[in-house]
C-alpha cells in the first residue's frame, strides 16, 4: 500500500511513542497520539532546515506559511488541521489519521523510519522485578546482555519484523531473519522490562508463545518480556516441597514467585530493579532469612529480613552528633521505617552507604527518637513537620532560574509534584542562580517558579503553554 509520503514508515493504529529527527534534538517533529498525526514546528528554523522538514515529511509550503498565522484551524488543499499554540515560536499542528485509507485494526502503512531515533522509551525499569511466563522455553533467551527471540513457524510469510519499546516501537529496523523452523533476531539489551510485537506480512501480532502481556491503549495487548539480573539460589538440605521468594519488590506476596528444584538446593532467575531490596524465603510455609546472606537488618516489629542491593552505593552521612546514641536515617525508599537503617559512627560523624534507583526521593535523620532534616542538604520539599529532605539519584535535568539573586525564597512546582506550592525549594549559587537538580521520566512536563509567593514562568524558557487561569505554564520535553 502505497501513501503520499516520498518514504515509506510504519505507523500502527496503536499509538507509537514520541520520535524525533536528532538533526533538531530536543524539538520532536512528528508523533503519532490519540490516532492523530501532530507535527510541531519552529518559527526560528533556518530556510534550509524548514525545507528539510518539508522534504522528509512532505509538507505543504503553504501549510508552513499558515502554521503561524494565529488561526485555531487552518484549511490546506482541503484538509483541516488543527493549530496548538505551544510559545512565541512553536506550534503544533494536528489532523485525525485517515486521508481515504481503508485500514482494520492490525493493519499498517508504509513509510520509511530509517530516521526515527531509536534510544528507546522509559520503560526498562519501570517495575520492581519480572519473570517471564512462556510456554515454549525456546522462544527467548538472555545472556551476557544478548536477547534471542524466536518466532517458530510462520514459513509461508514474506517478512517478519520486531517493533517494541527497545527500538522505539520503529517498524522496519528491525527485521527478522529467515532460519529453517521459523524466524529470529538477536538485540543486544540491558536488564530490564520490554513490550514488544511481532509484524507478520503488515499485521500486527502479539507473541503467541508469550503469556505475559498488557494493555496496548488501542483495544489490543502487547508482549512483555523481562531480561534477567539476578538469581535467588537457596541451599537447604531438609526435604522440603514448595519454596517461594518474596520481599520489598513484590510487597510481601508469599505465593507469587516459585522457586524451582536445582541440584543443591532452590533458585528463581528474575529481573530486579537498581536498589535496595528486602526479601525472605518461604519454605513450606515457613519464613526463613537467607543462611547465605549475613546482610540483615529489622522490620521496625521485632523481626529481621535479609537484604540485597543492586546498583552503585551512595552515603547518607551526617556530621558531628557525636553524643548520640543512635542515628537511623528513614524515607519514602523504605516506607519511612524507623528503626530499619541504622547508621554507624564514624570519626567525625555518622554514615549509611546505600544503593537507590535513579529518581527522587525524601527522607529525614532520627537522632535518639528525634526526626530531623539533613543540615548539609540544601534541597527540601514540604513545610513545618512536614518539611523533608530531597536527594536526586542520577538527575537528568537541573532547573535554572536567572535574575532573581534578591530573592529570599524560590519553589520549583509542577505536573511533577502535583503543584505543590510548597514543592521543591531551589538552591542559589554563589552566582545569584537558583537551581534544583531533578530526576524526570522522558515526556512532557509543565511547571512554573514560585518566587517569594509569585507565581512565574520560567523566563528562560520560550515553549510554554495556556493554562485554566490565563497565566500559562512553562513546558519541558524530557528525551529518552
């Protein structure tokens, strides 16, 4: 099926993630959402970059010239698009998919993705742990960072390709190669959770032999497969006849994760997400902490539970206080346990070294009973006894707001935050800059600044967008 476009891509009815020509990075060009083809556009383009767009995308020049006329809608050779004012200098135009095709659910066009850029979506570590449910062992494998899927069968199809999460849901990247009893493809992956389907001769398929699946937001599922890192192996010599792992990534379920009879012992291969997890194992209905494990630590109600941790360790430490008896650090990681992590005395002070995931998080000292914020942390978020300390593990963006250094007092709030007006208390640098560190999952974020009680957007910032007060809202993209 041929369409209007000089490439040929694929784009499914289901809702592809957000793509992007890395020529103009961070600005996206085109994206499909809600079954709408949106093209965002900017006034500042050079002749010769809004002549490639045009080019790659087959734009009208007269669709160019209207996008920035003002209009709500404009009528281009007799196709209505719709215009999103998005700043000064950006707009977004939008139409419904459609233009005459005849197109049932499964279906697809053609057009050329070579370009899309395939760093992939925010999904890897998006659960606390996986295991896989196929029902032919031989359909995926993982190790050393390689996947293998392999679709068996199928020996009548013309072409086989793989679109998921990992090569950003792209059409025509990733092809299947032809073997005797069916279809593969190796992809070189990091330990994580992926979506995935397969495309069989233009119809889009779930894998048959994949138990695991979720919702596809467009009246279909997706496939999911989880790429191991870790093994829980339990060495006990009792005959025992059923024996499960369970913990902090599961919230406690004692059933959910069966582990399997191996020589000398019980083992479960799953992926874990970064971090610091607690677990117990199940034996017969018996729970036992891990005798090959010496790291445990309290539950906070008398008991104890082994822990592990992946990833790279960071120092919670706390100066002086040397009169203390006891200083336990608590946060949102560990459901504000008080009595879980306690912190050792050291020349100078107290230190926990500890393994977190990328992303932000709030927590408190508790000297001797006492809760307080950390006095060498200058980020917090809340107020009065609610006020606590705020740590970024891996932040991929800093806030900046310049001109304000007579400021007493700045609150970064946002979608992020839920708008909180006491949100997040920026920083000043000895340059008169205030800025707040920031973990943010890829997509589109608004905010404004909260300057001595004033509510502003950020003046650095031209993308912006109205808002249900008149006032607007600063806009963030956040790439993969």
């Amino acid at each position: 099926m041929r369409t209007s476009l000089p490439y040929f891509i694929l784009l499914a009815l289901l809702a592809l993630p957000l793509i992007a020509m890395t020529q103009y990075d961070p600005k996206e060009i085109c994206r499909l959402d809600n079954n709408h083809v949106i093209f965002r556009l900017n006034r500042n383009w050079t002749p010769a970059e809004k002549q490639k767009v045009m080019n790659q995308f087959d734009l009208d020049s007269a669709l160019m010239a209207e996008a920035f006329s003002g209009k709500p809608e404009i009528l281009v050779n007799k196709v209505k698009w719709y215009v999103k004012q998005l700043g000064n200098n950006i707009v977004e135009l939008s139409k419904p998919m459609g233009g005459g095709l005849s197109l049932e659910k499964g279906d697809i066009y053609m057009l050329d993705d070579r370009w899309i850029n395939a760093a992939g979506v925010e999904e890897r570590e998006s659960s606390a742990f996986g295991v896989n449910i196929f029902t032919l062992y031989s359909v995926f494998t993982y190790h050393d960072g390689i996947a293998k899927f392999y679709l068996p069968e199928r020996k009548y199809a013309r072409n086989v390709y793989i679109a998921g999460s990992f090569n950003n849901w792209s059409t025509m990247q990733t092809p299947m190669i032809r073997c005797d009893s069916g279809w593969f493809i190796t992809l070189r992956l990091k330990p994580g959770k992926y979506s995935y389907k397969y495309i069989i001769d233009g119809k889009w398929s779930p894998d048959p032999y994949n138990k695991l699946r979720e919702d596809d937001l467009q009246g279909g599922e997706n496939s999911v497969v989880f790429c191991y890192n870790y093994r829980f192996f339990l060495q006990y010599g009792k005959v025992s006849k059923e024996v499960f792992v369970t913990g902090s990534f599961n919230n406690w379920n004692p059933r959910e994760l069966r582990m399997h009879r191996i020589p000398g012992g019980w083992a479960i291969n799953l992926f874990l997400r970064e971090g610091t997890h607690a677990y117990k194992f199940v034996v017969d209905g018996n729970w036992i902490l891990d005798p090959g494990n010496n790291i445990q630590r309290p539950d906070g109600s008398g008991h104890e539970n082994s822990f592990l941790s992946i990833g790279d360790t960071m120092l919670f430490i706390l100066k002086g206080n040397s009169a203390i008896n006891q200083v336990n650090v608590a946060g949102n990681f560990n459901a504000w346990n008080r009595s879980e992590l306690s912190m050792k005395k050291i020349k100078g002070g107290w230190q926990l070294p500890y393994v977190l995931a990328p992303g932000n998080y709030e927590y408190k000292f508790i000297l001797d009973g006492r809760w307080i914020t950390d006095p060498d942390n200058p980020y917090t978020t809340g107020k009065g006894a609610d006020c606590n300390s705020f740590i970024t593990i891996k932040p991929n963006h800093l806030f900046k707001l310049e001109g304000y250094a007579g400021s007493r007092k700045v609150i970064l709030t946002g979608s992020f935050n839920g708008w909180k007006e006491d949100g997040y208390e920026m920083k000043i640098n000895e340059d008169g800059t205030w800025i707040f560190p920031i973990y943010l999952k890829p997509g589109k974020h608004t905010y404004k600044f909260i300057v001595d009680g004033k509510w502003i957007v950020d003046p650095a910032n031209e993308q912006w967008e109205k808002n249900e007060y008149g006032t607007g809202n600063s806009v963030l993209w956040i790439e993969p």
